[in-house]
C-alpha cells in the first residue's frame, strides 16, 4: 500500500469511528418540530419548541417541562398532565397518558 493510500484509509477509518460513536439524540431534542396527530377523529398539528406546544389549528400554546428524559408535564388551561414519551424512530413518536396512547408521526 502506498503512503496516499494508507493515509486515505485511516482518514476512512477516524471518519466512521467519529459517526458510530456519536450519541443518539435524546427525547429533548427528537421531540422537537412539527408532529401530525389525531385526536378524537380530528387531524391536528402539535408543534413542540424547547419549553411550549403549540396547536397549530387553534393557535394556542402551552408549558411544558421535562420531568425526567421520558416524561413532560404539561400545563394546559391549569390542568397538570404528565405523559410518558417513547420514540419508535426520530419520525414517530408515542405519548402514553393515563394509559391512553396517542401516536404522532413528524412533519416534513
């Protein structure tokens, strides 16, 4: 093997051991974006930032907090509701509250 192509490998090498070492993203960061869902028979938007979620279709947001890496609690009109946050892949998650399970699909 000549010196160009020993020093062409081994960048190869240091470039996939840096991608397969990276951590997985965690829920704080995957659950941001734009989330179609259905509630009660209607289609809705839930658009997640940092720290609210907004509806989309009624233009209204509320608080939420991270209560620990797999649960938030939010606080809508005064009611305290903490949900469970599971992610099947980056572009489908399941919020599982008081045994009910809403599946959400990200929005492109």
């Amino acid at each position: 093997m000549t010196g160009r192509s020993s020093l062409t490998v081994a960048a190869l090498c240091l470039l996939l051991g840096a991608c397969a070492s990276q951590a997985p993203l965690s829920n704080q960061v995957l659950i941001q974006g734009a989330w179609r869902a259905e509630f009660e028979g209607q289609a809705m938007t839930l658009v997640y930032s940092v720290s609210d979620v907004t509806v989309r279709e009624f233009g209204i947001s509320f608080p939420y907090e991270w209560i620990d890496d797999n649960h938030i609690q939010l606080n809508a009109m005064g009611q305290q509701v903490v949900s469970q946050v599971e992610f099947e892949t980056p572009d489908l998650m399941r919020q599982v509250t008081d045994g009910d399970v809403q599946v959400l699909e990200r929005v492109r």
